[in-house]
C-alpha cells in the first residue's frame, strides 16, 4: 500500500481506504461535471480492484433532500467524491445518528465546525473536520488550483492499491479532471497536480507536451480549429472561415487527405512549427496583446492509450466530452466512457457533446444579445429558462472578457431551476489574486436570502429563492466590495 504522490494527504488516505476495506459494500454519490465523473470513474475502479462492491449514484447538488435519499438507501458506507466537505453539516447528523459511516474526497471548502454535529467532527483550523476526510485545504493545499476532486479520489485509490496492485494509471483520469475544473494555471497543472501529471508519465498512460493552447486539435478540422480559436481572437482568422482558410492555404499546407480535412493531429512536427510561427506572426502584425500571444502556446496533456484523432486523447477535449453528458441527465454514459466502455457509450457521448456545444453558442450569444448588467463590483445575467441550470456557470466563463464583460468584475449568471434559482459565479486568476473569493461570495449572498452555496474562490454557484436575484446581487456586491478592501 502506498500514500501516492502527496505525502501530506497520506494519513488521511490510509484512514479513508481502511474505512473502505472494512465495508461489505459502498454506495459512492459524486458530482455531475467532469471532475465528479473522473473522481467517481477513479474511485469505481479502485474499490472494484481492490474487491469491495460498489455502487454509483450522482446528484446534481447536494443538499439536505439528496443526502436524505442517500441515507435511505442503507448502505453502511457512503463515499462521497468531488462533493462532501461543504455538506459535512447535513452528513454529520446523519453520521451521528448511525444512519451511515461517511468517507468524503472533496476539495471544496469543508462546512464549519459549529455547523455540524458535535459527535461526528471536530475542528481542523476552523474547517468541519472527521475521521474519514481527504480534502487537500485540510492539509494548506489550495483545491481550486492544486487538487481537484479527481486528485482527490486518485489519492485515495493508491491508498486502496491491494497488495501487488498499481493504480497509476488512473492519475490520466486525474488529470483530465483537473483540467475540466479549470485547475491550470497559466495553462499548465502545478503544484501537486503536477505530482499527478509525473505519475501519469512514469506510468506510461500521459504524454505532457508543449503545443497550440487551441481546443479541438484532435477532432476539428485546421479551418475550424483557428476560426473558432477565440481564447486568442486573432483579425482575419478568428470567427473568420474563409480568413482562417485562406490563411492555412497560404502556408502551402495540404488541408485534404483522402478527401478528408486534416487536423492539428494529423500534421507533421515540421507542419505544426510553421502554423504556430506564422500564428503568433499574424498576432504580432495585427496588434494582439504580448500576454495574450504568449497565451497561444501552452502545455498539453495526452492519454496515450487513446487514438489519435479522437476526443479522449486529448484532456481538455476528453474533460469537455464528459461535461456533455452528466450535465444533460446521462452521467451514465459518461462514466461508461471513464471506465474504458467504446461502442454505443462513446457515441451517445459524441452526440450529447454535439448538442452540448450548440447549446453552449446559442447561451453565449444570449448573453451577447442581452449585454449584462453593472453593479459596482460585481455584474450579472439572468438567463431565465434560456439557458439550462446545469451550464450557465460554463456559459458565464465563456462570457468573462468578451465584448461588453468586464473581466475586471465577476460575472453572476442566474438560470431557473425547478422552481427556484440556481446562481453561478466566475472571476478571473488576477481577481482571484486581489482578494476575491467567490465561495465566501457565493455561501454569504445566498444565506442572506434563504439559500445556500459554496464552491472554489475562482468558480462557486449557489441555489436562492426565485424572486430574490436582485437582493443576492446587492450582497454578493456588498461581499466583493469588502474583499477587494
């Protein structure tokens, strides 16, 4: 048995797998985006290796209602990944009442310890604290950019390892969670995700490479890769098929082979070289910011196992294709598709993530559309029904920065959500940097008008009452204001 790549969280794993071990079996609730996937794919497999019984549920959130179901279920165990630690009040009581034994690997801020039951947890640094609890900020490890929930369950499942075993090459599924949580920082994992990353290496299932920092170099056509490559809008190329066109043409490239389009997998090391210099030449001419060229080139994460020119060999593209199905009602599928099931499971997963993406450009253009209003730190949206509960937050993201959105604010999205409001919360890292920490954001507005949230100082989401958006407006503006000083 061995601790994994992050000794400080080594005690806590230890305890976390023997739990475990002493179960019959365990039922594991995870979250629904790509990080809750990759952690439940993760900890499946483990518990599955090591010859526990498992069963898989996801929620969408966990509140008091859905940890209530969980409890009805009567396993003895429950594992919670990618959520937990800031449910530890709801779990505490029913820990307390023996209804279940709780082991949770979160990296989210834990609740306090007066919220919670006084027999089931203690007090670790002003966090809600128990016996079976990995979560990195117990530890001083920042969650939002240096383990993600995926890490998390990574951790746990080299602890889980029976004797002879190696889970190593899980650290891929880190990995790609890691990035679907938006973990990299100037492009690239740090910190202990970077531990992963080397284990990933060593076990020969990651590749870490430096290439174009564009989306969808293993599926989309070269046209379609720079025209819709608005992470850097480059005049004449970006939102422009035939300037991206001409522009490839230009370079005396074979954009058809076979009668196909090629992609950026498709090229050759010598090909790849001059599309970038010629890129970053372009961005030069054309008056695009240092920063912002600087940003075309990036590190790259490869799952060797899968084929070239599919969305699972690379991780931001593999992240995005499991955001598609769990956030549409078919986290399923998703998990089929971590857990190394092809066929049928990949292509529902291809076409959810075809719808995904559709639905992904008419919110974005909605929010365009509409403009967002200003307060005097913070701005916002309302997307009504327009835009499903379940990607407002990505939609949010996307918006940051964009004409009309001040990437100097954060940026609050409102979407209904079954008779009440679900809120989504963005910032940027320079934000994050002065002082902003929208899980304090998100947990105090809520509150103050009956609700509740939480989340991560870069990215949080709360649900409130229908009808109070604008007093939550007023005091998450309020909250900000004090955090910037």
């Amino acid at each position: 048995m061995t601790t994994g790549p992050v000794p400080e969280l080594g005690e806590r794993a230890r305890a976390c797998a023997d739990r475990l071990r002493d179960a019959d079996g365990v039922l594991l609730a995870s979250h629904i985006d790509a990080d809750g996937l990759t952690s439940a794919a993760i900890a499946t497999t483990a518990l599955q290796r090591a010859g526990i019984p498992v069963e898989t549920v996801f929620k969408k959130q966990l509140d008091d209602a859905e940890i209530a179901t969980i409890a009805a279920r009567e396993y003895d165990t429950v594992l919670f990944t990618d959520f937990g630690s800031g449910q530890l009040a709801a779990i505490s009581e029913h820990v307390a009442a023996g209804d279940f034994s709780a082991v949770i690997a979160d990296h989210h801020q834990p609740a306090a310890p007066e919220d919670c039951h006084p027999d089931a947890v203690g007090d670790t640094d002003g966090y809600a604290d128990f016996e079976c609890h990995l979560n990195p900020l117990l530890e001083g490890i920042d969650g939002a950019s240096e383990l993600s929930g995926a890490g998390a369950a990574y951790v746990l499942a080299r602890a889980l390892e029976p004797e002879g075993g190696d889970n190593r090459d899980l650290a891929a599924l880190a990995v790609v969670g890691a990035v679907g949580d938006m973990q990299a920082v100037g492009g690239e994992l740090v910190g202990t995700n970077a531990a992963l990353v080397e284990e990933g290496v060593d076990a020969g299932v990651l590749v870490e490479g430096t290439d174009l920092s564009l989306y969808g170099k293993q599926t989309r056509p070269l046209p379609k890769l720079l025209e819709y490559a608005t992470e850097v809008p480059i005049p004449g190329i970006s939102n422009d098929e035939a300037g991206a066109t001409r522009f490839l043409e230009e370079l005396g490239l074979e954009l058809k082979s076979g009668g196909e389009w090629r992609t950026w997998a498709d090229l050759s090391d010598e090909e790849r070289q001059t599309v970038a210099s010629a890129l970053v030449q372009r961005a030069v001419k054309r008056g695009v910011p240092a920063d912002k060229i600087d940003s075309l080139v990036g590190t790259t994460y490869t799952l060797t196992a899968e084929p070239t020119g599919t969305e699972l060999r690379d991780a931001s593209e593999f992240s995005t294709l499991l955001n598609a199905t769990a956030r549409y009602e078919r986290a399923d599928v998703g998990l089929a598709v971590c857990l190394g099931e092809r066929g049928p499971p990949l292509e529902r997963a291809r076409k959810l993530l075809a719808n995904h993406r559709r639905n992904l450009s008419e919110g974005l253009n909605l929010v365009q559309e509409r403009g967002v209003e200003q307060a005097d730190h913070v701005q916002y949206f309302d997307a009504g029904d327009a835009v499903r509960e379940t990607i407002v937050g990505i939609v949010a993201g996307m918006a940051l920065g964009t004409d009309g959105v001040d990437s100097e604010k954060p940026i609050i999205a409102f979407a209904d959500a079954d008779g009440e409001t679900k809120v989504s919360a963005r910032a940027t890292g320079p934000l994050v940097g002065r002082g902003v920490d929208l899980s304090v954001v998100m947990r105090e507005a809520a509150q103050a008008v009956g609700g509740d949230g939480g989340g991560h100082d870069i990215a949080a989401g709360a649900t409130v009452p229908a009808g109070e958006e604008q007093a939550f407006v007023e005091a998450a503006d309020d909250i900000v204001a004090d955090q910037l000083g």
